[in-house]
C-alpha cells in the first residue's frame, strides 16, 4: 500500500512484530512466551479451541456453559474463589469469553504473581471434574438462563439478531442463533454430557497456553512442565462442523420489539476467516460505515438525516463469515425506506471500486486500531491475545506481518470485485425491526 503525501508516493509502515517462542509439551499443550519487561506485569491467555461452533445439535450452549462452570473451583481451588484469589494477588483483568470458533481465559497480574495464575490455569484443566456436581451444574445452567434472557431475550434487536443468525446458518449448523444456546437445550444437559464435553475439548492438546510480559522464558519453562506437564491429553478433538452452505434465494423476516426506533439487518455469508476475499470484505465494510466520512453514515445519516447510526462489518469466522449492514432508522421513518436507500449506497460500490483514499482511510484505522491494543500486553486485543488469536486460525503467532499484507495488496478493483461477487439480492437475509409490543414475525 501506499500512502500520498504532498504528492509523494510513501510506503506503508510495516506492521508490527511482537517477538515470541512457541514449544509444545509432550501431552500436546502449545506454549507461546512473549517476554516483555517494561512492566512488572504478566498476561496469562489460554484458548481452548473449541466454541459454540463445535456443537452438536441438542447440545447448544455447551462451550459458554463451561466458560462459567471453569469460574465455579476445582480439586485445590475452592467453590467460588477463583476471582478473588487472583484479585488479592493484585490482577487488574481477569476474564473469560466464548465465541463461535474457540473460548478463553485471561488474566494480567503482578509479574511475581505469575506461578499463583498457572497454578490455578493447570488446576481446571486438570482436575475440573473433580468437584463438578449435579448442584454445581444446576446452578450454572440457571446463571446461565438467566443470563440468556438478560443478553438476548430483555435487550433491544435480541430477539432479531438471534434470527438473523438463525436465517444465515439454518440448523443444524452450530452457527445458528447466539453463543449462549437455546433454553430447551441448557435444561436437557446431564452431568455426563457435560462431562463427556469437558473430556473432549478440555485437554492439553487442544489448548495454546500464551505468556506474555515480565517474566524470564528460561525460568518460566520448567513451572509450565511443573503445573502442566502431568496433565494427561487426550484423542485429538474433531470438530463435525463443515462449511456453512451457501444462500441461493432472499430471506426475510418482520418482527416488533419493545424499542423507540427501527431498525434493518442485511447478512450475507463470505469468506472465512483468512481465506481468500475476507480481507476484501473487511475493507469494503470500513468504506461503507467507519467514520462521518464512510459512504452509508454520510449519505442516511449526515445527508438523508433518515438513520441514527449505520454499521457494516465483516465479521470473520472459521467455517464461513457473515458480511453484515446495521440501520438504526430515526422515529418514524419505515424500514423499507432505510433498505432502499442503503442498498442504492450498496450498488454503488458494487458498479464502481471504491478510491485509493478511502481503502488509505481503512486500511489507516485498522493499523491504528490493532497498535492501540498492542500497548496492553493481557485483555481483549492486547499482545497476548493477538497471539493467541493468529496462532488459533494459522498455526503462527507471527503471522502478524502476513495478515497486514493481505490488506495492502489489494487494489480498489480487488475490493469491488469482491464486494460485488457477495453483496446481492439473491443471497441475503434482510430483517426489519419496528417498534410495537415485543412479537416475533415469520421467515419468508
């Protein structure tokens, strides 16, 4: 890529490199050590591969259900102390999230604290079953439920966005709904189902262990062998989940929800994460919705002054993204007004490549964007997690400089071409929202 500057062509500043080992212990568990000392701190980050995407049909909600369950103490931990362990050895993060493709465990914490976390990392995975109880499973299934209507079921768009996904990935393709699964299915989990999940996707060898921050990697080596290294692995997981299948005729569904103001979805499946026209994608959604100046904010919002707020993104998955447009509309304007005029955005970029100045601006926000989290070592997007997440879906912690590469290789002819391969009539799922007492609509 390259940037104008008082007329002078400049290369793009290469991307960033983040200095790192990665080993693999005899049971299979991968280790990836990023030494940092500029601080006294250290970021613990395991990803388990495994997601709501992994599940059966019958079974959603599994992976997230364990997210919680990995929370609740095992054999040298006890019931509930988890958090405040870690938050008494001084921890300024300590989380955990699911998502489709995999789930994880994330803490910083004082760098002389850092045997006390993979201590208890080691403990779950190790002997998690150990104090897993019909009690303690009810229990979670039931923060769980509730936590599922507080997420989905009680926010605005919810119930919609649920639907959305639904129409995207029909069943029994795991995408399908939301990560945190249906009700139906969270009740029918038995303590051995639940068991037989952790048995599977909860061993060594299916988990990338990354350290990163204060810490020396020579003497670090031998307290990871000590905490995991008598963890027995197990078969190598095999996920069942294939490619979503493609969209061959329009859906669309109408629904009322509590809400002040309407609103439009429009999905369409791309390309997977790291494949081929995904990077296209994620430029053709930066020019449609990032910043007053993207083509959709100027023209509904700023010009039209028809819509609140506009989004558009790429949201990149393993077995088959979605290429999505977001349209919170003002009071009283319809939703088959805020189609129309974002389609007539939309076509615009399907007949004519977006400018070098626009991908500039993108391209420019995203790099942006990923040094902003590089200044963190733990968190979500800090140093850590970008390992974890390259090394999940490539294989390499490095492959930092490969993925920036991708974006700047690509022309504005490249992004239409994408762009208009994808984004059609013919294969998108479109739902309306308006406002009226909360009720579902049909599929059509």
């Amino acid at each position: 890529m390259l940037l104008a500057f008082l007329g002078v062509a400049l290369a793009a500043p290469a991307a960033p490199t983040i200095a790192f080992e990665k080993y693999t212990l005899d049971n299979g568990l991968e280790v990836v050590l990023s030494p940092d000392p500029r601080l006294p701190l250290v970021a613990v980050d395991i990803w388990y591969h495994v997601g709501s995407g992994d599940e059966v049909p019958g079974r959603s909600g599994f992976a997230h259900l364990f997210e919680h369950i990995m929370f609740q103490g095992s054999r040298n931990v006890p019931e509930d102390q988890y958090f405040p362990i870690l938050e008494g050895a001084g921890a300024s993060f300590v989380n955990g999230t699911t998502s489709f493709d995999r789930t994880n465990y994330l803490e910083t914490l004082p760098s002389n604290q850092l045997e006390l976390a993979l201590w208890l990392e080691s403990d779950r995975m190790g002997f998690l079953l150990d104090t897993l109880t019909q009690e303690r499973l009810d229990n979670q299934k039931a923060v769980v439920r509730k936590e599922r209507q507080q997420s989905t079921e009680n926010v605005p768009y919810g119930i919609a966005e649920e639907q959305f996904f639904q129409m995207l990935f029909p069943a029994p393709h795991p995408y399908s709904g939301v990560v945190i699964g249906s009700h139906e299915d969270l009740e029918a989990a038995t303590l051995d189902d639940v068991k037989a999940f952790f048995r599977t996707w909860y061993v060594p060898n299916n988990a990338t262990l990354v350290l990163a921050g204060d810490f020396d990697p020579e003497a670090v080596k031998p307290v990871v062998a000590r905490y995991f290294g008598s963890i027995p692995g197990g078969p190598e997981p095999v996920s069942t989940t294939g490619p979503a299948d493609p969209i061959t005729a329009e859906k669309r569904a109408s629904l009322t929800d509590d809400v002040e103001l309407p609103k439009v979805y429009m999905g369409w499946i791309s390309p997977a994460v790291f494949q081929p026209g995904d990077a296209a994608m994620d430029l053709a959604a930066g020019v449609l919705s990032n910043g007053k100046s993207s083509r959709l904010q100027r023209e509904l919002v700023e010009k039209q002054q028809i819509a609140q707020s506009v989004t558009a993104y790429q949201y990149s998955l393993k077995h088959g993204s979605v290429f999505a447009i977001e349209i919170v509309g003002k009071a009283g304007v319809s939703p088959a007004k805020l189609e129309a005029e974002a389609w007539k955005v939309v076509e615009g970029l399907r007949a004519k490549p977006p400018t070098e100045d626009e991908l500039s601006r993108v391209r420019t926000d995203m790099r942006a964007s990923v040094l902003r989290g590089l200044e963190e070592i733990g968190g979500f997007s800090g140093k850590a997690d970008v390992l974890n997440r390259y090394n999940h879906f490539t294989g390499d912690p490095g492959y930092m400089a490969q993925d920036f590469a991708r974006y700047d290789a690509l022309s504005p002819a490249d992004v239409q071409k994408a762009f208009a391969e994808i984004v059609r009539k013919d294969n998108r799922v479109v739902i309306d929202v308006v406002p009226a007492p909360k009720a579902s609509g049909g599929a059509q």
